[in-house]
C-alpha cells in the first residue's frame, strides 16, 4: 500500500511519502508486517494544505515510493494494484 500523508497543526504542514508491504514468502505465504512500514517527508513548512501542492507532490510521488521500496528490497507493481486510488 502506497499512501501520500498530510499532517497540518499548528501553522505548519507536512506530507510524507509512505510504502507498506504484506511480505510473504511463497505464493499462498501472506503476512501482515507492521516492521514492513517505510516513509519520508517530501515537504514541510508553514502554512496548510493545498491543492496545487498536493498536485505537485503527487507527480513525484511515484519516484518517491519506489526509492523507499528500492531501499526497503522491496518492489511496487503500480500496473497491479490491489484495489482503487482512494483520496480522503
């Protein structure tokens, strides 16, 4: 699961690009990692959220995911998703 985290408080915003895999070993071998979670903040400042940041962020967030993914020994099959984009 890939996922583009905003964090706004007290004057200041943040978005951090994050990557969670459900490592397995064999092909019916699925298990839930909480270890497997790997992130990293892409903007902060003052100020709060906004669209055409987000919009911004979310052309580079790709290349963000598969760095941490590449670091994590991990990969991302952006052509398989699991399920829909969700925005909320």
């Amino acid at each position: 699961m890939v996922m583009l985290v905003c964090t706004s408080e007290a004057g200041n915003v943040q978005y951090e690009a994050a990557v969670t895999f459900f490592p397995h070993n064999d092909e019916e071998d699925y298990a839930v990692s909480y270890d497997a979670y790997f992130s990293k903040v892409i903007y902060e400042g003052k100020g709060r959220r906004s669209k055409k940041r987000e919009q911004q962020l979310l052309s580079e967030f790709r290349d963000h995911i598969d760095e941490l993914a590449q670091q994590a020994g991990g990969e991302v099959h952006w052509e398989q998703p699991l399920r829909e984009a969700r925005w909320g």
